[in-house]
C-alpha cells in the first residue's frame, strides 16, 4: 500500500520532504478550500521542487462542479505545474454519467499532455451528505473515462471517518470493483493508524491521510509532523507483514 500524504503548501511540503523515506505521495491540496481544494498552480510548482525528485507529486483540482470544460483546464494546469497525479473530487456530479463526462475531459487533457500522468477520479464516502454521485459508482466512472485510479475521500471534514460512511465490507467492494477494472483504488477520509488492518486487508492501492499526521490529530490547527509520518508507515510496514504471514498460513493449510 503506498502512504499519500496532503501538506498544505510549501512549508509542510518541506517537512514532508523530511520524512521522504517514509511516504510514496506528496498531495498538494488547499484544505481550506475544500475536502480536495485545489492549491495555485505556482504552489504546486514550488512543492514539485521542494520534494525529492523521485517523490510523485499530486495535485487535487479541487471539489469540482459539473462543469467538463472547466475542470478540464484546471486539471492540465495541475499537470502543466509539475504534478503527475491528478486527483478530481466529484462533487457537483449527481449521476455516474455526469462524473464519467467530467472524467473523460480530464483524461484527455491530462493524457495530451503528458501520457505517463495518472488521474485519480475521486468521490465521497459521504456522498449522501452533499448530494453527489454514490461512492460505489466510482470504479466504473473512472474505468469509463479511461482514468488511472479510483478514490474515495470525505466531503465533510467533521470528525467522521471514511469507515463511519462506508463500512469496511463496502470498501472491499470498491475495491474489487477497481481492481475489476484495472484501476487502483485510493483510501482517505480521516484514516487513523487502527483503521491500516482493515485496509490493508480488503487490498488498498493508495492511502490518503492528513489530519492522522499532523499535530494532535488535527488537520486544520495542527501542522504535519515528520516523526508522525513515521510512526504511521511503522504501522502501515506491520500491518503489511502480519498480512503477508496470515496469507502463507492460508497458503500451506
Ligand atoms: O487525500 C487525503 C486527504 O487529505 C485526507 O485528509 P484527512 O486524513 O485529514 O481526512
């Protein structure tokens, strides 16, 4: 499972780049614009160069309307400014049509101009709170769009966590359902270090986190923290090898 960490600018890029050895994914986003605000493309820029250069970069191109053409341009400036994960939250998508529309425009846009980018189609654990498309429709949107990946997050950044929305079993059915299509499948939503077992056992791709690394658990007053980022791939590490050793017992009995 890779570790997406999303800093909030530069300065908690730079401590991210500081725990380097221990993510897969620096995430620029603006949380204060949203679940997956997007930041300046002049910020995406300096954080590319701030993070070692075998470190992806991604950018989120924030809680997008239904607007194909728009989200379009916004996501080849995300490509254009140095990130190669594009990530697009689906907000304003009320059926699976309008999200795979949207997805279809980004994937083009993205793909023109730089054919090894992945783009990451995203909805919302918490979907029936802010009205967009059912987070179980995500797989099949991002494969008909010719997107890389498909990711759920939480639109509403209260407290409740990915799990309280979809339920461990409803993930796993994401999941299959991604890997069905090819895809990879993204995990956030104020993921905690308890919440690693289960994800890593239904087959997470990717797992997004913030508020789980940053002081005192949170994502908005507190600042990411290296030790932290630490602590949480320890975790995700011995989760991984208590996985593998249940998976040869299966295999030899
Ligand atoms: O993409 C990952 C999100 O930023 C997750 O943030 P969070 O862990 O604070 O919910």
């Amino acid at each position: 499972m890779l570790l997406l960490i999303s800093p909030d600018g530069v300065e908690e890029a730079l401590d991210c780049a500081k725990a380097a050895e221990h993510l897969d994914i620096v995430d620029v986003k603006k949380p204060d614009e949203g679940s997956l605000g997007a930041n300046f493309p002049w910020v995406i820029r300096e954080i590319r160069e701030a993070v070692p250069a075998d470190t992806p970069v991604s950018a989120t191109v924030g809680d997008v309307p239904y607007k194909p053409g728009t989200v379009a341009q916004a996501a080849l400036g995300a490509a254009v400014s140095g990130a190669t994960y594009i990530k697009v939250g689906l907000y304003g998508c009320t059926t699976p049509e309008q999200g795979t529309e949207v997805m279809r425009a980004v994937v083009r846009a993205v793909k023109d101009h730089r054919t090894d980018a992945l783009v990451v189609a995203s909805g919302y654990a918490d979907a029936h709170r802010v009205g967009c498309v059912n987070p179980l429709a995500l797989p099949d949107i991002a494969a008909r769009a010719g997107a890389d990946a498909a990711m759920l997050d939480t639109a509403i950044k209260d407290g409740s966590r990915l799990f309280d929305h979809v339920p461990p079993d409803a993930c796993a059915e994401f999941v299959r359902r991604a890997h069905a299509r090819g895809l990879l499948a993204a995990l956030a939503g104020s993921v905690r270090q308890a919440d690693l077992g289960p994800l890593t056992r239904i087959g997470t791709d990717i797992v997004g986190v913030r508020g789980a690394v940053c002081a005192g658990g949170d994502r908005n007053a507190g600042r990411i923290q290296p030790h932290l980022i630490a602590a949480f791939r320890a975790e995700m590490d011995r989760q991984a090898r208590e996985h593998a050793a249940a998976a040869d017992v299966t295999a030899v009995s």
